[in-house]
C-alpha cells in the first residue's frame, strides 16, 4: 500500500470508451455554467460557447502529439509539459502542473453540491446538502483507491446514462417541435457598462469563465499511460471527448434556449429541464431531468480525483513536488494524490465552494491549458527530430498558439469582472506550487547529505518578485477605491491593468526566475562535476604519465552540456561554458591520445619482439619459450603434443622469378591458411625464411598427421596472385615430432627430430609429410649433409654424373621404340646413388637447376649417337616443374635444336604430376616455346597427384606415362583395371600416347595391350642400363643466383 514506484510503468488497462466516459466530467462542465453566463452575459452566452468550444478545438492536435511524444505518462497535458520545459526551468513545469491541479479541485466539491442538492431536494430532504456531497466525494474517493478499472468501470455507467439522457434532452423538443428557433438563435449581449469597451469587457469575460469548462475534455489525456494500444486509443478518446464536448457546449444550449427561454435555464436545470423529456417520458419527465443533472455531475466529481491527482503523483515522480505525492498502493493508484485531491475537495465544499475560488482556479486552469501549446511549439522549434508517434497537421500547432493567446487576452480584459480580490486568490494558488518545489528540494538536499537552509537565486528572485507584487496589489486597490464608482470604464480600465501586472508578475516573479536560477544551477552543477570529475582525472592521468604508469594515465572526458534556449547574457555564460568544457575534455581526449600512442609504441615492440613483422606469427624466440615451457610441465600420462615444422617447396624459385613481392604475398598466405585451419588452442610460428612451425595438443600420431596433412592439403589448394595477375602455387614438406612426458626430451632434440624428418619430407619429394622416429636416429643424418652436398658439387665439378637407360617398349608390334634417360650419381667408391638420397637435397640447396641442364645437354649427346644408328630413336628426359622456366635450360635446348639434325618428336621431356609447377601460365608458355622448336613432352606419374587435367590442359602433352601403382596389380585388381582403362579412354580423346610404367610381368603387359596402351616401360621390358661411356660435365660456370629446378631420374 506504501510502496513509491516512481521509475515503474503503469498497467495499461484501459481502453478508449473508458477514457472517454472519464474525459465527460470535462465535457459537460457547461451545465453549471450555463446559468452564471446567461445571467452576466445575457444570450449572447451561447456564441460565447461556441467560440470557447472552437478554440479548445484548435488546440486538440497540439494536445495530442504532444501526450503521444511521452506515452508513458499520466496526468494530462499539463504534466507533459515537465518534459518539454525541462531545459527551460522547472519551476515552469511546476507551475503548469499545479495550476492544472487547482482548476480541477473546486469542480470536485461544486459538482458535489449540485449532485446532493438533487438527491436532497428528491429523496433525503432531512440531510443536510454538504453531509451528502461530502460522502459522494468520499465514496468517489474509495472507489478510486481501488484502481483505474474500478473507476472506469463506474465513469462508463454514468456516462451511459447521462450522455443518453442527454441525447433525449436535445432530440425530443425538436422533433415534437417545441423549439422556437427565433429565440434560439437571437443573441444579446448584457454589458457592465456602455460602450466598445463595455462590449469588449463583457464578452471577455464570459469568454473567461467559459474557459474553465469549454477545454476540460482535454481530460482525455490524462491516462496516456494507462491506456491499452494508445498509439490509436488516445487519440481516439480526446477526440471523442471533443465531440461530446460539441453536443454540451452547441447543441443542448441552443436547444434549451428555443424550448425554455433564458429564465428558466437561469434557474435550477435540475427543475428546468423537465419540459424537454415530458413528451417522450410524460410524468417521469421531472425523475429524468433531475437524474440527468445528478449523472453529469458525478462526473464533474469522479474526474479530479482520477485525473488530477495523477498529475500531482507524475510531478511528484519528476521530483517536481513533495516525494509522498507518487506514492501508489497495489492497485496503482496515487493514493496520497488522490487523498489530497479529496480533503482539499472537502474543505472547499464545506466552506460553501465560494465564487472567489471558483474564478481564482479558472485563472489557474487557463495557464494550464495555454502552457501545452506553448510547449508543443517549443518542441516542434528545438527539438524537430524526436519521435512523435502522432503528428498534428500541418498549421494547426500555430492554431494552438492563437488560442492560448486568445485565452489570455479573455483573462486580461474579462478577469476584473469577479473582482481584484480574486485575481490576488488566483496568483496566491499559481505561487502554492513554488512552496511545495521548494519542499521537494529541500527533501532533495537532506538525501543528498547536504544541510542547512538554502537560498538559491531562483527562490530570492520569486520572493523578491513576490513582494513587489503584493506592494503593487496593495497600490492599485487603494487607487481604485478612490475612484469615484460612477466610473465604471475608469475602474474597469485599472483593473485591467492590475490584471496584466498580475499576469507579468507571474512570468518575472516565477517563470523567468526559475529559467535564469535553472541556467545558473547548470552552470554551478557542471563546474562541479567537472572540477570532481574531468580535470581531477586529467590531473592524475598527467602525474601517472609522468611516473610512466600508462595504464593509470587515464581520463575520464565528461561533457555535461548546459541546455540554455534563452538568446541573452545567461544563454552566453552557458554557451562560454560549453565551449570551456569542450576544450578540458579535447586535452583530456589528446592525452588519452597520447597516452594510446605510446602504449601501442610499447606494445608493437613487444610484439615485435616476439613475432614475426610480415605475417603475425610468432617468432622463432618465442616458439621456443613455449616449447621449453611445454616441455618442462610434460608428466607421463599427460597430454601428447605434436610439434610441427614444415618449409615450402621451391619457394627460392619464386622470390628469384616472381620478385620478393610476391614472395611475401606467398608467406602471408600461409600464414592465413594456418590461422583457419589450425585450433584456436595451437601456437604457430614462423621460424624464418620460408619455415613455419605450430604446436599442435593431439590424442596421438595419427590424430597428428591427418591435421597436418589437412594444413599441406589447404596449403596446396590456395594460391597467391602475382602482381601480373598470374597464380602461384603452395606446396611444402613437413616434419612431425611427438612428446609426452613418458621419454625425457629437451626442446632443442625435438627441434633436431621435426628438422630431420622435413628433410626426409622434401628428399621424398616434397609436398608430403613425415613423422620422427621416437628414438631420436635420424638426428644422425644431419650431420652427413654436408658432405652430400660436397659430393654434389664434387659430381658437378669433376663429372660424378652418368645416365643409364631403360627401354620403352611399343605394344602394337612389340618392338623398342625409345628409351627414358635416368640420372645416377657415382660416389668416391664406385658405387651407384639413386638420385632419390640427393635430389631433395640439391633442390633445398640451389643445386638443381645446374643439374638438369648437365642431364639435358648429356641426353641431346646420346640421342644424336643413337640417331646416327637408328633414325626413328626417341629419347626421354626427366625435368621437374621448377626447371621449366630457367632461361639458361631454355637457351640450351634452343641452340641444340636449331642445329637441324634432331627430328620433331625425338627428344622428349618428362614432367611428374606431382612436380610442384610455380607459376603455370609461365610453364606453358615455355613449354609451347620447345614444342615449337620440335620437343614433345610427357606428363609422367599421371594419375598419382592432384594436378593431372590442370596440367593436361595447360602444357603441350604429346604422351600420357600412367602411374606405377595402377599397373603393378593391374592384372589381379578390377578397380585398377577400370582406372587404367579410364585414363586411357581420356588420353585418346585428347589425342594423346599413353605409356605404361612399372610392367612387371607378362600378364600385365597383355591386360595393357587389351586397354589399348600404345607403349609400356618396366623391368619386364627392361632394366635401365648404364650408357657405354661417361658424360663429361658441362661446361657452364654454376651461377650463385641460379633458381632451382628439379631433376628426376
């Protein structure tokens, strides 16, 4: 029941008709007017209506967007307006808010009244009037405390009733023809006094007092909040309430004139009205008008305590008014609003509801409904780009502010007919509301820890207006006094002047205090936190930069910008401290700069100091610690960790070719594919050059390889773009080390262990992977190296070199048609090296290239010596993919060819599929460069690597060489059967030879014969036999920039 929810949204459990029927204890508020107007104003009363009706109408659209802008509010439109003045002052929005309030408090007692008059007069004539209104208010009040859906509930009963009996009301004179439509349409203007003045004054007047009913059905507004879908709901209800305003204020006046006559609507409507439902109700005509007046009225008391209360709760939560006043109970009612609301009620009605109150609240009640437009407009001027959910048309916020000027001028020219008196009543309540600001601000202070009285600017400049006003009251009622009475237009002329000043002390004694006392407090309250906040963390960052402490060299830039929309000296003192904040917090910002530049120098070099410049990767430094790490924390029955080293093939032939660029492009490549292949969890590095090594946690040797043979797979399949546009390809060996804790290892013998198998890698050929040996025997090679590498140069040098040839065997008559020249190295001893144990090394060491050109010019000397004895001889010759390119093989190829005594087709050159080509357009430009000079070519291993229809499709093939592994089982193996005869079945559509490797046995060379295999080469057919005699080297110095190449044989 206690509880403030002042942050929390309201239920939203009503709909349109509900905020409709609450919104009529606004719209028939002409019903208690009617009388006091006809008597003042005489008939002209109803123009006067109409006119009041048409402004209030002006002002809807405006009323409604600016509502909608704020959907979460209760209150009204008065209670909007504390959003929307804001950056204005407060104390405007309090003012607003509490004007609406008192507008509304007397018409809870007065409707009261006239409800228990009725029930007096009917059926309790022992009890007194007040004792009956008193407990309509209380029971209204009860009936509230139990929530919105209660009072809705109730509000659509009454309105069911008193809206049908008004129908009937104005329907049924006019159809039984009892309306004397001269009468109702003849309009006289009753003056004070003769004269335009007096005519102005009179119709100001009335136009005044209309202006406390004729814009109430704004109470439509005031459960936005609590309204279901109110995007269409609360329009609906305001205009709604509008039209039932119409039927009030137009309708029932002009008809009850022409069917009554002026008398008796002057008299009491309750008795009057009885005529207008006699023909349809006969004797129950009296119980019609009398429950007719009784329904509007307990409108007229339903509607305060439901609506304005809420606006004192929604101000309250703005910290506008005392903390209690947003106090709601379970059913989310303000319970302490709505009590308040009551006992004021209360003491008005048993005071009789006095007239000076009555006229004091409508001066009230007429700031309240001006301020929203005023407010709208301001809106739509500073802030055009915030949401507005409901739009008002085009023009009609400019009606709105003709209305509230209009509003205006009638309490300037119409408020001295009730008397100065109560013009001194009315700004004594517009004041109340700066009491209770104030006791909100003082209860402000107390939380806040903050002590004393305080006497801001704002409250000394209210009370010094205030008493300036009171001295100019006192003035201006001794000058009218003495004035002579007869001087009726003199004494209204002062009063009307007392009227403006009164009007003018409101804005330089509340408002324009409260907007130059709120500018000042933003100025004070941002210097504060600026001094509290920005330059005190300005100041430590400077001393934590001088200490060198970068991570507490820090602000903290804060702009709390002074919102001033005043065009004068306070609007340039806000505006010069703007700018002042604006410059502290761009040196904090440099500083923060600054200090963001230096951290990142400092980061940068650390990283630098630990990775590698061109891809990210770590370093060879750091790959150690963390080897050296892992390594020591290694437990038997750990986890297995691999370490994973592999170098990229051919990749000295790209920098020397391509250019560095491209080189560098290749590396960063790698480095990417890494990243998205590799776990997250994996550290990767790149040693140098063109290594690269990763630590890998597996379950075991297989788990292992296949990631790292998923790393050379994704390798091989991207390609790096040169800057030609042509493609280069990756490929690279890998050596694999695994680690436990079970053995004890140092990091730097499995460094030598996955060194060790790389080599072992690129010596089987490259592109391929092996794992280390766990007893650590292959460290053993390394140190052979080098004196491979010197038997090279020593084969070079002093021609270690020799050819031996295997022949090639033609299945269509089986005689020997060529033969493949294969390369041997004969060591110091005699024996014969297979050029696999030295072809990897010389292409890691740039010895290749040197090499294939010796075989080249070897070979062109055996062909000719074996065309001297059989003109139709053929020989083939082993080039790897790398020597395609060398501009030196391709000058001596030239020169041997252009000698003109080798014929097209003899000397062939053989190209494995698996050979690693770097860049493809080159090779077969090269390769259609030797065909044209009369070469063929040969596409060796076909079938046993990935590049097999890229290659046929792009190089100059005149022979397809099928790979050994498909022929060797060929004739007991169905699948390789059918792959033979499918490589077979491709190479003849393309028009090309295919030639059979690795022919073992009888058997398979008729399986091949079969197939239709036009030529085959094996042991069967023959082994490869050295030449009869030796080759000498060839004589071309050996280039230190030589690009490598590879050898096969």
């Amino acid at each position: 029941m206690d509880a403030i929810r002042s942050s929390e949204g309201h239920p939203r459990s009503i709909g349109w008709v509900g905020t409709t029927a609450l919104a009529m204890g606004g719209s028939n508020q002409s019903l208690f007017l009617l009388g006091a107007l006809l008597a003042a104003q005489g008939t002209a009363a109803l123009p006067l209506l109409a006119a009041g009706l048409v402004l209030s109408w002006m002002a809807v659209p405006g009323w409604t967007e600016l509502v909608m802008m704020w959907p979460d509010r209760v209150g009204g439109i008065a209670a909007t307006c504390s959003e929307a003045f804001r950056p204005y002052s407060p104390v405007l929005a309090n003012l607003t808010g509490t004007c609406y309030w008192w507008g509304w408090v007397p018409t809870c007692g007065l409707t009261a009244i006239l409800s228990a008059s009725a029930v007096q007069q009917w059926f309790l004539p022992m009890v007194s009037v007040k004792i009956i209104a008193s407990a309509i208010v209380v029971l209204f009040t009860v009936i509230n405390l139990c929530g919105v859906r209660w009072v809705t509930r109730l509000a659509v009963t009454v309105a069911s009733v008193s809206a049908a009996l008004a129908l009937v009301s104005a329907i049924v004179p006019v159809v039984t023809g009892k309306v004397d439509w001269q009468r109702a349409t003849t309009f006289h203007l009753t003056l004070p006094f003769h004269g335009t003045f007096g005519v102005v004054t009179s119709a100001m007047a009335g136009l005044y007092l209309i202006g406390f009913a004729a814009p109430a059905f704004e109470a439509a507004t005031c459960h936005v909040g609590e309204t279901r879908n109110h995007e269409r709901e609360v329009p609906r209800a305001i205009f709604a309430s509008a039209g039932i305003a119409s039927l009030y204020f137009i309708v029932l006046p002009v008809v009850w004139l022409g069917a009554l006559g002026p008398q008796a609507l002057m008299g009491d409507l309750s008795t009057a009205l009885g005529p207008t439902f006699a023909p349809l109700l006969g004797g129950g005509a009296k119980a019609a008008a009398l429950w007719f007046m009784v329904f509007n009225m307990f409108h007229g008391t339903l509607q305060p305590l439901a609506g304005a209360s809420r606006t004192l709760s929604q101000l309250s939560q703005d910290g506008l008014l005392p903390r209690a006043w947003a106090r709601r109970n379970r059913f989310d009612c303000p319970w302490v609003a709505t009590l308040l609301t009551a006992a004021m009620s209360l003491a008005l009605l048993v005071s009789g509801d006095p007239p000076a109150v009555i006229a004091a609240a409508n001066l009230t009640y007429l700031i309240a409904i001006c301020m929203p437009s005023v407010a709208v407009w301001l809106l739509r001027r500073h802030a055009p780009d915030m949401p507005r959910p409901w739009r008002a048309p085009r023009g009609t916020i400019g009606l709105g502010l003709v209305a509230a000027c209009c509003w205006a001028v009638s309490t300037l020219l119409g408020f001295q007919q009730f008397g100065l008196k109560y013009v001194l009543l009315g700004l004594t309540l517009a004041y109340s509301g700066s009491l209770a600001y104030s006791w909100r601000t003082w209860q402000d202070r107390r939380a806040a820890g903050l002590t004393g009285p305080r006497l801001s600017l704002g409250t000394k400049l209210t009370g010094s207006m205030a008493l300036v006003m009171a001295l100019d009251g006192a003035g201006y009622l001794l000058a009218v006094n003495k004035v002579d009475k007869g001087q009726a237009a003199l004494v209204a002329l002062l009063q009307d002047i007392f009227v403006a000043v009164a009007l003018l002390t409101i804005a330089v004694g509340l408002i324009l205090p409260g907007m130059i006392s709120h500018a000042v407090v933003q100025v004070s309250e941002a210097a504060q936190r600026l001094q509290r906040g920005t330059l005190a963390d300005l100041t430590r960052a400077m001393q934590a930069l001088g200490r060198g402490d970068l991570s507490a060299a820090r602000a903290r830039p804060e702009v709390f910008t002074i919102d001033v929309r005043t065009r004068d000296e306070v609007a340039a003192m806000a505006a010069s401290f703007n700018a002042m904040q604006d410059e502290v917090v761009a040196a904090a910002l440099s500083l923060d700069g600054a200090r963001e530049q230096l951290q990142a120098s400092q980061e940068r070099l650390e990283h630098l100091a630990s990775h590698d410049p061109l891809t990210g990767l770590m370093n060879r430094r750091r790959f150690d610690e963390l080897l050296e790490q892992l390594v020591r924390a290694a437990r038997p029955g750990g986890a297995v960790t691999a370490v994973v080293m592999f170098d990229l093939d051919n990749f000295k032939m790209v920098n020397d070719s391509r250019g560095h660029g491209v080189g560098d492009e290749v590396l960063k490549l790698v480095a990417n594919v890494l990243r998205d292949v590799l776990p997250t969890s994996s550290a990767v590095a790149r040693p140098g050059g063109d290594e690269f090594a990763f630590l890998l946690a597996c379950r075991d040797e297989r788990d292992a390889a296949a990631t790292t043979t998923a790393v050379l797979t994704a390798l091989y399949e991207h390609s790096a773009a040169s800057a030609d546009g042509r493609r280069v390809r990756v490929a690279a060996s890998a050596g694999v080390a695994l680690f436990d804790g079970r053995r004890k290892v140092t990091s730097s013998q499995l460094m030598m262990d996955v060194d060790v198998a790389m080599y072992d890698a690129k010596g089987a050929g490259g592109n391929r992977l092996v794992i280390a040996t766990p007893d650590g025997s292959g460290r053993r090679s390394v140190t052979t190296k080098q004196e491979w590498l010197d038997s090279l140069r020593s084969a070079l040098d002093y021609g270690g070199f020799e050819l031996w040839a295997q022949p090639i065997q033609s299945l269509a008559d089986g005689t020997v048609t060529s033969c493949e020249l294969l390369l041997r190295l004969v060591d110091d001893d005699g024996s014969v090296v297979l050029p696999g144990e030295f072809l990897a090394l010389a292409e890691r060491h740039g010895l290749i290239r040197e090499i294939d050109r010796w075989v080249v010019q070897a070979a062109f000397c055996e062909l000719r010596r074996r065309l001297g004895q059989e003109p139709t001889s053929r020989v083939e010759v082993n080039l790897s993919g790398l020597s395609i390119g060398d501009p030196q093989l391709e000058g001596l190829i030239t020169a041997e060819m252009q000698r003109g005594d080798i014929p097209p087709g003899a000397m062939v050159f053989e190209i494995t599929e698996t050979a690693a080509i770097v860049d493809l357009e080159a090779a077969a430009a090269f390769a259609r460069r030797l065909a044209d000079l009369g070469c063929a070519w040969a596409l060796d291993d076909f079938g046993a690597g990935f590049s097999s229809f890229l290659y046929l499709k792009s190089l100059p093939f005149t022979y397809v060489k099928i790979d050994g592994s498909f022929v060797r089982h060929l004739a007991t193996s169905p699948q390789d059967r059918q792959v033979v005869q499918a490589m077979v079945q491709i190479a003849q559509s393309m028009g090309l030879q295919t030639i059979a490797e690795y022919v073992e046995n009888a058997d398979i060379l008729a399986v091949l014969g079969e197939l239709g295999v036009d030529e085959a080469q094996g042991y069967f057919v023959g082994r490869p036999v050295p030449l009869q005699t030796r080759t000498v080297p060839v004589p071309t110095p050996r280039s230190a920039d030589a690009a490598l190449a590879v050898g096969r044989g």
